[in-house]
C-alpha cells in the first residue's frame, strides 16, 4: 500500500513538475528574447554589431568581412526604411568595398554626403579637420539609394560610414 503510494506521487510529480519547470524556462527565455529585441527596436543612435546578412542584403550594404569596428541602425516609416552603417577598413578593402556598390575612390569627392538629418538620427559627428570624401550611389526605384562618406585620415584605416535608404 505505501509502496504505491509512493509511485502514485513520483508518477504525478513526474507529469506535473516536468512540464511546469519546462514552461517556467521557457517563460523566462521568451521575456528575455522580448527585452533583446526591445532594445534593438528602441535604438536612437548606432551601436556597435553587424547587421543581419539579410538587412547587409536588403540594403544593398555588403560591409567587407575583415571590417571591424562596425555599427548599425535600423529605421523604419511607412515611407522610408534606412540602414545606417559604420565600420573601419583597410584600403584595399575600401576599393573592393566601393567596387561592389558600383562606385569606385575616383567617384568620392570632398565632403560629407550624409544629410543633416540622417548624421543626426545615426549620432554622427563630421569633425571639420577630417578629410572627408563623400558620394551617392542612386540606383532605379527598386533598389535602395547609398550615401557613403569615407574618412581619410589615417592612410592606413579608413571609417566608413553608409545611410541606405529603400523606399517600399
């Protein structure tokens, strides 16, 4: 008699604690991802990471894969999305960056051309003892429209800085 008792309440703990503790991690591992993509939604500035390789696809952005100190922003309106991106290469990489974006160091001209309202929404600032080299790679209405400034003042690392802009 006490020994199925005793089976009876293992049995019971078994169909009833399991499950319970399974949904009480999982709970918490779902509260978490919200808290995550929360603070991803709710970004007003660049922060450092790489963009997905969809968002890279989407906005035509394809950041070199030695790059480092690389930043993103994703905003998005019923008008316009844009990806804000920033990261540091070599100079060979920057040639073979722009090459893929259609656009070549020749195309960049002097200044920044990034508008007022995108270096404000991405958290930029354009120090005016910089060299800075900008252009605006402008693609049919299907793809999205490139502002690239480069900051050429260490001949060994150059900054990079992208505002894609799609509109749907």
């Amino acid at each position: 008699m006490v020994r199925r008792r005793w089976i009876t309440a293992i049995i019971i703990l078994l169909l009833v604690g399991v499950p319970a503790g399974y949904l009480a991690v999982s709970a918490q591992q779902s509260r978490q991802s919200g808290r995550d993509k929360a603070a991803k939604v709710g970004a007003h500035q660049v922060r450092s990471g790489w963009p997905s390789k969809v968002q890279r696809s989407i906005y035509e952005v394809p950041i070199p894969p030695k790059a480092w100190r690389v930043g993103f922003l994703e905003t998005n309106n019923w008008r316009t999305s844009r990806l804000y991106t920033q990261f540091a290469v070599t100079p060979p990489e920057l040639d073979a960056f722009l090459a893929s974006v259609g656009t070549s160091r020749e195309a960049l001209t002097p200044g920044v051309s990034i508008s007022e309202h995108d270096t404000t929404v991405a958290g930029w600032n354009w120090k005016p003892t910089t060299e800075w080299l900008g252009t605006t790679v402008d693609e049919d209405a299907a793809r999205p429209t490139r502002d690239i400034t480069v900051d050429l003042t260490d001949p060994k690392v150059f900054k990079v800085y992208v505002v894609s802009t799609a509109v749907p």
